[in-house]
C-alpha cells in the first residue's frame, strides 16, 4: 500500500471529497470570533474609556455673505441649531476692536451632567450686514482640556449655574458692528 495502491487513492479521494464538500460549508457557517474571556477580570480588563474629542474638521455650515437685513450696531443673535434647546445664552455682547468679541452667559436648560466638551463660533458682519470672517471658541471640562481648549473645572455647566463664554475672531476685523453666534458641538455625559 506504500506505493499508492487502489486503496490508498481510495481514502485519498474520499479525504479530498469529504474536505471539498465541509470547507463550503464551514465557511458560510462559522463567524470570526474573538475567544471567550476565561474569567469577568479579563473581560473588564479590555474595556477602554471613550474620551471625547474636539472635531478638527471644517464646518458644514456656510456662513452668508451678505445678511439679508442689516442688523443693528452691536447686535448679537444665536442662531438655532441641534444644540441650541439645551443651552441658555443670554447677556450677549459684540467688543468691537481690531479683533472683536463676542461674549455672553450659558446655562445648561437640559436636564443632563455638566458639559464636557463646548465649541462656539462667531461670525462678523460689517454695519451693511457683509461678511468679514469669523472666530471660535472651544470649552472642555479640565478632564479632557487639550491646548486648544479652555479648561472648565468639574460640574461646569450643571442644570443650576452658568458660566461666561468669549469668543473672539483670530484675524483682524476692525469694522465687525454684529455677529452671529452658532453652536457646532456640545457634549455632556
């Protein structure tokens, strides 16, 4: 039988035809599976905390380029948006200058954890209601601070208090007379 009789071809057919036939089929049954942990320390031994980021990408919105109204000198608005109806802002402000600012109180009205991560825009429009350029501010709990992000301390932004926000341009604006007030990312726990 060592020098591949009739019954060594046999059970060498036999083999290829029974492997022919599973592979098929085991490899539309089975699934990719990650093996069982083999005790609960193993298990949360793998779990990460998820650390929330500030989003680096440019801004879906487009801001207009000409206001379809000239607003008053000074005037600040909030446009609405997916984060708006959980925010209080009031007290808004413009600082013109060279490099004008807008500020204002914020409150959380929503009856969730304090925020962790805040990002706020500002654009600038001139006294006929001309885009000039824009400025952004990023507030983020002192936990997940970055060095582009001013540090809140914990429980900012809690149900019952508000804090001071700034936003002011990075270029030169010297003729912003109002600006628009848009909130782009808000995350609480």
């Amino acid at each position: 039988m060592a020098s591949g009789g009739a019954p060594g071809r046999a059970l060498l057919r036999t083999t290829l035809i029974v492997g022919m036939v599973l592979t098929p089929i085991t490899a539309c049954t089975a699934s990719p599976a990650a093996p069982a942990p083999s005790s609960a320390a193993q298990l949360t031994s793998e779990v990460r905390p998820v650390v929330p980021t500030r989003d680096q990408t440019e801004p879906t919105r487009t801001p207009p380029r000409q206001l379809a109204f000239t607003p008053a000198a000074g005037s600040v608005t909030v446009e609405s948006g997916p984060f708006t109806d959980r925010l209080e802002i009031t007290d808004l402000s413009l600082q013109p200058g060279d490099h004008p600012s807008v500020t204002a109180a914020l409150s959380n009205v929503a009856d969730v954890s304090a925020v962790i991560v805040l990002e706020l825009r500002a654009d600038f429009y001139d006294a006929q209601g001309g885009y000039l350029g824009f400025g952004t501010a990023g507030y983020a709990d002192q936990e997940y601070a970055d060095n582009g992000t001013i540090p809140l301390t914990h429980f900012t932004g809690e149900p019952d208090g508000s804090f001071t926000i700034a936003v002011s341009s990075t270029t030169p604006l010297p003729g912003a007379a109002s600006a628009i007030l848009t909130v782009p990312q808000l995350v609480n726990e």
